[in-house]
C-alpha cells in the first residue's frame, strides 16, 4: 500500500485543524450573532413596553392608553405585534387579551417566550403604578426579524472566518513547501550521484535535517567500507586461488606422463594434499566473507559461551587424531552479547589452526570470566607462533613460512569478529605451558 508523502500529509493534517478552527470560530460567530440580536431586539421590546407605559394615564377612576401607533410601526416590519395593557384590576382594557404574560414581580420588566395563534413571541412586560395600584403592559413581537439579524451577522462573520482559513491554509502550504526544499535537495543530490560514488554528501541545509543527512553519511560511509572490504577480499581470493589451481593442473599434467607407477601414486599423494588444502582455503575463504557481510549488520543476542565454545570442540574432535583434548570452563553459563554463528566460525578456526599447525600431543579451550570480560582460550603443546609475527598473523593472506595453504585466514576471521564484538585477540607464549590464542568481549552482566 503505498504511503502519503511528507508534503500531503502535511497539508491534510493542516486543512483538518484549519477545518476544526473554523468550525470553533463560525459556532461562536452564530452563537454571539444570536445573542446579539436577542439583545438588541429585546432592547426594543423594552423600550416600547415603556413608551406604552408612559402613555397611560386615568380618567375618570378609569385607565386610558394612547394607541402605540409609532411602536407596532416600529416593531412590525418584519414581524407580528401584538399587545395589551392591564389595569390594577385585571382588566385588559387595550390590546390583544389573549396575549400571554411572562410572570414576574411588580416594578421589574420581565422578559419571556409566549405562544399567540400558534406563533412563537417575544414578549417584554413592565409595569407602573397608578392611581388604584399596579397596571402592567405586554409588548409582544415574532421571531423573524431577530433571526434575520442574527443570519446576517453570522454570515458576514462566516465571510471573515472562511476569507482567513483560506489565507491561512495558503500561507501554510506555501510554508511546507518551502520547507521542504532541503530535503528536494537531499534527494536530488543521491538521484544524481553515480552508484559507485560513496563519498558524504556535503549540502547546505538548515540544522533540522543535519541530523538526517549525517545519518546518509554515516549509512554511505558504513556502505563503502563493506564494499571496498569486499573488493579487497575477492581480490585477495583470486590471487590466493590462482597459484594453488595452476599447482594442481601441473600436478595433474606430470602424473599423466609419469614414466612408472610408484612416479604416478607419489604426484596422486601430491594432487590429493593440494586439492584438501585448497578446500580448506575455499572455506576460509568463505567464512571470511560471511563474516564480513554479518560485521555490524546481524543483531546481538545473548549467547552462554560456555555452551558455545563445549560445542566447537565436540564438533572438531574428530579431526584430533592422537591429540588429547580437554575443555575446562565455569559449572554455569558465561554470557556474552554477540552474533553466535561468526563467535563459532572464530573459535572454530582458532581450534583447528591449534590441531593442524601447532599442537603436538595437547590442546586445552578454556573459558574464563575475570574483570567483566568473557576470554576463550585455546592452549597448545607446539612451538607457537614467533613474537615477531603476531602482528602479520592477524592479517588475512599473511602467509606461513612453511607455505602451507588455508593458514592464512583463520586468525585473520577471529581478529575480524572480535573487532566487531568490541573484544580483543591476543597471544600468550610460554616454555613451560605452551603457545595460547586468547579471544576476549565483554561480558553481559558482568562476571560472578
């Protein structure tokens, strides 16, 4: 399902919120526009209730009104008006006497809804005191005008409303699209870069993308150095190859032309040597490389070196020979965090350079926990490595003076995965116990 860009769903969220305030805006406007016009009408209603009330008067112990011919004017442009006074006895002695009036104590205008002939009034009451006790008067007027003035008031504020929304949402997308130019332009410049150009990217950009573009630059540097690590290992390998491969060819050549039998089983011995040692270097080789590809990519886990290192030697013993193996290692785990199958390839190739190059009657794995590092340690009888080439060995295709293939990779692969277990590999020579490959990383949680 393919997702809204950056830009669209900016502006949606945006017309949402836009549409929400409008909406709170153009609520209040009718609310206050009725409220307006109530007041305003209600205003009126008062002031010709009192007008009508001034015009009282009593004549003759009866009570007299001039007819409110200026306030029904006034009032009835739009709506139905209606009337009546009452004198302090009850008697409706002008108006309409079917007109209801809205309760409320004597000396007070009251203000109410009434219903008359199935129409809706406003209706204002007040009251004055005359000669004989409390007259009242009731002005009553329809709805239409107010809710006419309130449609207008509310319209010509929806007008302002809907004229600022617009405004204000073209301002914003003008703004996201402005804003959005230093990412164009993050974009362009990958688009137009040649795939095998992997330098940073160097942009000028506001400080809210810096983070993003060193991000790039960190991913594009982690990239080059996986593909020229690549680059160097085939082209390593296929100088490594090479020379063994014409070695066998030639091998093969002289035992076709052999003079005698003893000649052709001593050149087959020699092509069989050749061709094992280079199946061990292909899968040197190939470990080596799998071990590059998984550096900084595959997710640590927990992984009990204990378990780990019991299973390495149980799966080589086969190739020890006469020579005695023996594990010592803590009774519980030893836990590290790391990528459990480049941890195997490491200790696997440390083990077997010990049976194939180094031991002589005895190889010893130990697994220690000391100072919060986890340490394997791979312990042999022979004569070790020189002091002076422990810093080739860890290179890949450092060579052995002996020339012997497949000896140059293995503790190049366990350098590679210690270096990317922030561990170390170490050496430790001794005349009395022996010559000792050490891997050591940190240990999860400390040591007991």
């Amino acid at each position: 399902m393919p997702t809204r860009s950056l830009h669209a769903r900016i502006v949606l969220l945006m017309s949402v919120v836009f549409a929400l305030v409008a909406g709170g805006f153009a609520t209040a406007a009718w609310y206050y526009a009725r409220l307006t016009a109530d007041q305003a009408h209600d205003a009126l209603l008062v002031s010709g209730a009192a007008q009508i009330a001034e015009n009282m008067y009593v004549q003759g112990g009866v009570l007299t009104v001039e007819p409110p011919i200026a306030v029904i004017a006034g009032l009835s442009a739009r709506d139905l008006v209606a009337y009546k006074v009452v004198d302090a006895r009850g008697v409706v002695v002008a108006g309409n006497p079917d007109l209801p009036s809205p309760g409320g104590p004597h000396a007070a205008t009251v203000l109410g809804d009434v219903e008359l002939m199935h129409h809706a009034y406003r209706a204002a009451t007040t009251f004055r005191l005359i000669q004989g006790g409390w007259a009242s008067v009731t002005l009553a007027q329809t709805l239409r005008a107010r809710e006419a003035l309130a449609e207008s008031l509310t319209g010509k504020a929806m007008v302002g409303i809907l004229g600022m929304s617009v405004l204000g949402l073209g301002a914003t997308l003008i703004a996201v699209k402005l804003a959005l130019i230093p990412l164009a332009r993050v974009e362009k410049a990958i688009a137009a870069r040649d795939p095998q150009d992997l330098r940073p990217l160097e942009l000028e950009a506001p400080p809210e993308i810096h983070t993003l573009l060193a991000s790039i630059n960190a991913f594009m540097a982690r990239l080059d150095a996986h593909v020229r690590q690549m680059q160097r290992l085939i082209g390593d390998a296929a100088h490594q190859v090479r020379t063994p491969l014409a070695a066998l060819a030639a091998q093969l050549d002289l035992m076709a032309v052999a003079p005698t039998e003893e000649a052709r089983r001593q050149y087959l011995v020699r092509v069989q040597d050749r061709a094992a040692q280079l199946g061990r270097l292909a899968a040197q080789l190939f470990d080596h490389a799998m071990v590059v590809h998984r550096a900084g990519v595959v997710r640590f886990e927990p992984v009990d070196i204990v378990d780990l290192s019991r299973q390495v030697l149980l799966a080589l013993a086969p190739l020890a020979g006469a020579i005695v193996l023996a594990f010592d290692a803590p009774e519980g785990p030893v836990i590290a965090a790391g990528d459990r199958v480049s941890l195997r390839e490491a200790l696997s190739n440390v083990v077997h350079n010990a049976l194939r190059h180094g031991a002589r009657r005895t190889v010893t794995l130990s697994v220690l926990c000391r100072d919060g590092m986890a340490s394997i340690e791979v312990l042999d009888d022979g004569p070790g490595i020189p002091p002076g080439r422990w810093h080739h060995v860890r290179q890949a295709f450092h060579g052995r003076a002996d020339d012997r293939l497949g000896a140059g990779l293995g503790l190049a692969i366990a350098e590679e995965v210690m270096r990317a277990h922030r561990g170390s590999l170490s050496f430790r020579s001794r005349s009395d116990e022996g010559f000792a490959v050490i891997l050591s990383l940190p240990a999860q949680g400390g040591c007991a």
